[in-house]
C-alpha cells in the first residue's frame, strides 16, 4: 500500500499556477537524479525534504514564489498582527535592559514581518538593540528581506549573515524555525524499527519502509508495534551552534509543538507531518514538490533535553497565549481602541487567532533559553516546565 496517496489529495487542492508547474518539475527530477546515483537507489525523508524545502534556487523556501501571507500558502503569528512582535519585544526590552544593551539575532526571519515589528516596538521604548542580525538560509528571501526593510528608519542596525557569529550577548529569536527542517519519519516493528525513504517510481516519487540500521532515538523502544511519528536529527547540533555562540541572555524559541508525552501520545500514532499548499492543510510530501511547505510539530522535550547538554538553562515554557498576556497584549489591545471600527475589527480577529486553543494559542508553546540571565522573565509567569 503506497504510503502517501496523491490521487485523493490532488484532486481536492487547487491546481498550482501554470508558471510554477516548470519549478516543480525541475526539482522532482533533480531529486530523481539524486537517487538514481544512490547505490541502495533510495534517500531518506530527511534528504527528500532538505531537498524539497532547501535545495539552492528550486526548494520551497529557496525559489521566488509567494509563500507567507494570503496569497501565499500560509501565515504567521507575526505576518498575522504586529501585535505578536509587539508582545515579543516587550520581552526582549527586559533582556536587554537587565543586559545593559546586546544585540538580537533572528534565525529565518521570513518576510521581515518580525523583525519590523520587534524593531518598530524597541525603538519606540528606546532601547533598540546594537545590530539586529538575521541568519536567513534563502537568499531569495534575504532579497526580499532587504528590500521591504530598506526603508526602516532602524536598517543600518540589520545585518545578513550568511554564517553563525562566533558569539553574541543578548538574544536569539527563532520563530516556526524548527518545524521547518527536515525530520526523519521512523515506524516502530515487531523487532526494531523502520525509516521511510523516497525511491524513484517509473517517473514519480514513491515512499516505503526500510529497515533501519540505528542512530533513532531511545525512546521509540517505549512505543508499541505499529507506532509511527518522526524526530529532529538536527535539533541537538542546531542548539549546541546556538549555546557556543551565546555568552549570556536569552533563546525564544516560538513554535507549534508538545512536551514529548503529547507528542508521542498512543493516540497520534500517525505523526504530526504536515504540508501547507494554498492555505490547505495535507499529509502528502511527494505532490506539488517545491510548491508546498512541509513541516513537522516540535518535541519540546527534545529541545529541553539538547539544552541541557549544550550548558543552557530552560528558563521557561508555556503557550503563546499565556506568553502573549503576559507581554502585554491586553495593552496594545485597549491602546487600539481609538481606532476606526474597521481597524478595532480586525485587530479583534487577529487577536483572536494569536490567542484561541483552537487556533495558535495552544497549539504554539514558547520556550526559553538562557545563560548567565537573572532578570525574571514576564512572558513565563504560567511556567510549564513540569510537563517537559
Ligand atoms: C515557516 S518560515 C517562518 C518565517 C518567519 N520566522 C515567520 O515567522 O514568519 C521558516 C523559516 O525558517 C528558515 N529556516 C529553516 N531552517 C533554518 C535554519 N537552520 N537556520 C535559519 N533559518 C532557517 C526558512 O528559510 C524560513 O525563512
């Protein structure tokens, strides 16, 4: 049985614009390529989707087509209202602040919309940050970065990297970064477990279980036969990279996910993959290649633990909502009521959206990382570190 269907799903989303069809194409035979010169004729999930997403100029996040926002595929707390920012900076005033000054550092910062408005919020307190540095991987999205941003009246605080600094002091802010690499999808067997990878199949992509010959993660022994999710094989490097850098102050990392007792919860015993396309939601990577998003929900546990053996302490861990009141947000909300009714309407929904168990109020947690900070952090007075 094919593990991913297409027929059913492709027949329920939109058709991609005919200028994107070559894209896609192109990628697909790349990846095809790829696999061909493989001896075992196979790459893993993680490879396919570094691929899908990342690969130079034809990835997902690589290529120029419109991805956040309406007439993208999907949108983000802080494409959804400058409020989200607004409450984030709030944060990071007091960082600062108990700091002396510092500087932030943004991992994928998108289309800019956080940066505007963390940036636009800071300078208003006055305690806008040294630099602003922002490590983007697309340099298509770099592109588009600079030129939205040139007309800030804070740019000459933004700078692009296109490595690590060999340390900062200050922050880290990293926002639906970690559902947005790659992951490895594993099944639990009666006498070990399996990895799925994606094989050429006459001229599409196919998916199928192979055996897997270890380098999978201790817990998934606890899991019953049958059992399928994926895991992170780049989260532990990625906060190790994070901790050597930072000399003192705080990581935010803001994303949807659960502590690893809900992740890996008998009940969701399918995983949590998912792809964005169009602002529809499905479970099939193998379709639309390049043209979708494709993401996995973070195990927050994982992080906590990476954190811990990279020498930083997990100074908090809650819900965006409670992370959001907590910064603030009653307070942009009633500032906005001078507004016109059309303004105060929409703020309404968004607020809404940021704040609704059922929309991102839940859904996404805030966790925060820090070295050699003693200021109480205001965004974690509902701390749920006991459920890490
Ligand atoms: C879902 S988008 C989120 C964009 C933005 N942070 C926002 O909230 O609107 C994921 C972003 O993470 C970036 N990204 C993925 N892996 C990364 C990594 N290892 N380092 C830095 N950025 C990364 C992507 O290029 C993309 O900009």
């Amino acid at each position: 049985m094919a593990v991913f269907s297409s027929a059913d799903v492709i027949a329920h989303l939109p058709a991609p614009p005919a200028a994107a069809i070559p894209h896609s194409r192109a990628l697909q035979a790349e990846i095809q390529a790829l696999i061909a010169q493989q001896p075992q004729q196979r790459i893993t999930f993680q490879q396919f989707m570094q691929y899908a997403l990342y690969k130079p100029q034809r990835g997902y996040y690589m290529n120029g087509l419109q991805k956040f926002g309406k007439e993208g595929d999907f949108i983000t707390a802080p494409e959804l209202s400058p409020v989200f920012g607004c409450c984030v900076a709030q944060q990071c005033h007091a960082v600062l602040q108990a700091l002396g000054g510092g500087d932030i550092l943004e991992f994928g910062a998108g289309s800019g919309a956080l940066v505007t408005s963390v940036l636009g919020e800071l300078a208003r307190l006055a305690c806008l940050p040294e630099h602003y540095f922002i490590l983007e991987p697309s340099a298509e999205l770099r592109h588009r970065q600079q030129q939205t941003l040139q007309t800030q009246p804070w740019f000459d605080r933004l700078v692009w990297l296109t490595q690590l600094p060999r340390s900062i002091r200050g922050l880290v802010l990293a926002n639906e970064v970690l559902d947005a690499m790659p992951v490895q999808c594993f099944r639990v067997e009666a006498n070990g477990a399996s990895l799925l990878m994606v094989e050429n199949h006459g001229d599409a992509l196919h998916a199928n279980w192979y055996a897997s010959d270890g380098g999978l993660p201790d817990f998934i022994s606890d899991l019953p036969v049958g059992y399928g999710s994926e895991f992170n094989p780049q989260l532990n490097a990625w906060v190790q990279t994070v901790a050597d850098m930072l000399t003192a102050g705080l990581v935010l990392l803001i994303d949807y996910g659960f502590p690893r007792a809900e992740y890996y919860h008998l009940q969701r015993d399918q995983g949590t993959l998912m792809c964005f396309y169009q602002h529809r939601t499905h479970a099939n990577p193998l379709i639309h290649i390049g043209l979708q998003d494709i993401t996995a929900h973070v195990d927050f546990t994982a992080v906590a633990e990476a954190a811990d053996q990279a020498g930083l302490m997990v100074a908090g861990f809650t819900s965006q909502a409670q992370f959001l009141l907590a910064n603030g947000l009653e307070h942009y909300f009633a500032q906005a009521q001078t507004a016109p009714l059309s303004q105060r309407i929409q703020l309404n929904t968004e607020i809404k959206k940021l704040l609704l168990p059922e929309e991102m109020g839940e859904l996404f947690k805030v966790m925060a990382l820090s070295r050699d900070l003693t200021v109480p952090l205001a965004g974690f007075t509902h701390d749920r570190r006991r459920a890490l």
